[in-house]
C-alpha cells in the first residue's frame, strides 16, 4: 500500500501506474479526512480501512474511494465502496451521502494528487 500526505504527494502518472499492476484503470482508495491521510493501492478498502485504523485513524473520519487517472474531469474520483456504508454514521449507501463530506474528499484529493 501506498500512504499519500499532503508533504509526500503522488503524481497522476505514478497513480496511474499503480492502477496498471492491479486493476488497469482504476485504483482504490481510502481517505482519512481528519489526519490528512490517503492510503493506495490495495485489493480491497477494508485492507486500507483496517490499515488506518490499525495506526490511530477513526471509523467516522474513513472513506473509501476509487480513482481513474485516465478520466477527465471530476469523474476520474469515484464515492463508491462497502466500508462507505455505515448507517450508524448517517451514511446509508456505498457512497458519500454528505455533499460536505464528498467536497472535503475532492478537496484533500486536489491537494494531494498532482495532475
């Protein structure tokens, strides 16, 4: 797996490598929104949630994403996994109901990945 801070962005390209050697063009992720924190390159977003949350991250902060590098526009990030889905949250889907919550993902993202 592949952690990503702010200080230690990645590029699209190495992103888009990453995705090559697991799934070609699509690579999953997960967010810790309150750390700053973006973990790559897993077959599964519980292996990066378990990961996380092994190292301090909270449940309520963890949100699992998919990203297309070759996407254009906001497409190319995907608000679509099963640790996503947390009734006890508030979220009932495997999605990001919140649109505040999806706009902090897309954000920490654009700081995150160079493109």
């Amino acid at each position: 797996m592949r952690s990503v801070t702010e200080p230690e962005t990645i590029t699209l390209d190495e992103i888009r490598l990453l995705a090559q050697t697991r799934f070609g063009d699509m690579i999953k992720g997960v967010v810790d929104l309150e750390r700053g924190i973006l973990l790559l390159d897993a077959d599964l977003h519980a292996d990066q949630e378990a990961a996380l949350l092994a190292d301090g991250s909270k449940q309520a902060n963890l949100w699992g994403i998919n990203l297309y590098p070759d996407v254009n526009g906001d497409d190319w990030l995907e608000f679509d996994s099963m640790i996503n889905l947390r009734p006890s949250f508030g979220n009932r889907s495997r999605g990001v109901d919140d649109a505040g919550t999806r706009a902090a993902i897309a954000a920490l993202i654009d700081r995150m990945v160079r493109r």
